[in-house]
C-alpha cells in the first residue's frame, strides 16, 4: 500500500474525528490523551477511505487489517519500525472508537 499524504487528518471525516474528541473529553480522559488518539484514530480513517470503505463498513478484519498494516510500515518520521507500545496505543485506540461509534 503506498504512503497516506501527510496533512491529510483535516480532510478525512472530520465530523467523525471533532465527535470523538468531543466525547474522550467527556469521558474524562487527559488533553495529552484525547489529541493522540484522535490523531491515530484519523490515521485509521485515513486508511479506511483509502481503502475504498466508508465508517459505516468499519469491521474486525478493517482493524485487524489495519494493525497488520501498521506492523509492516515504516514510522513517517525518522524511518524504522513502530514500536509495540505504539501498536498497543493504536488497538487501544481502535477500542476506544468502537465505543464511541456504539454510544
């Protein structure tokens, strides 16, 4: 799969994305928190629309496929692999949007 374009969370399901931040904040969770998981969470949009499919087509093989992804690609900056702390953050994360989109 090619390289996403950087900059491209302002354009992809920003709706999505201000409704997620909105509701992480809610539940209480650190400013530091909210804004990293909406930034990986709009990475897994990203990639969702990329891929041709629609939020509303989100399923289990989309995560898995996603993660399986993000263990193959390099990190953007600075080359190298992501990390598994970095991976558990984006299931984490993908957790976390499963619960937003069922609230």
């Amino acid at each position: 799969m090619e390289k996403l374009e950087r900059g491209h969370l302002s354009k992809v399901n920003r709706g999505y994305l201000l409704g997620y931040e909105r509701w992480l904040s809610a539940q209480g969770y650190e400013q530091a928190v909210v804004y990293n998981s909406v930034r990986r969470v709009g990475y897994f949009l990203a990639h969702q629309q990329h891929s041709g499919k629609a939020l509303s087509d989100y399923n289990k093989p989309d995560w898995e496929g996603y993660l399986a992804y993000s263990r193959r690609r390099g990190r953007q900056m600075g080359g190298g692999a992501l990390s598994g702390s970095y991976l558990n953050k984006i299931a984490l994360d993908i957790e976390r949007l499963q619960g937003y989109l069922l609230a």
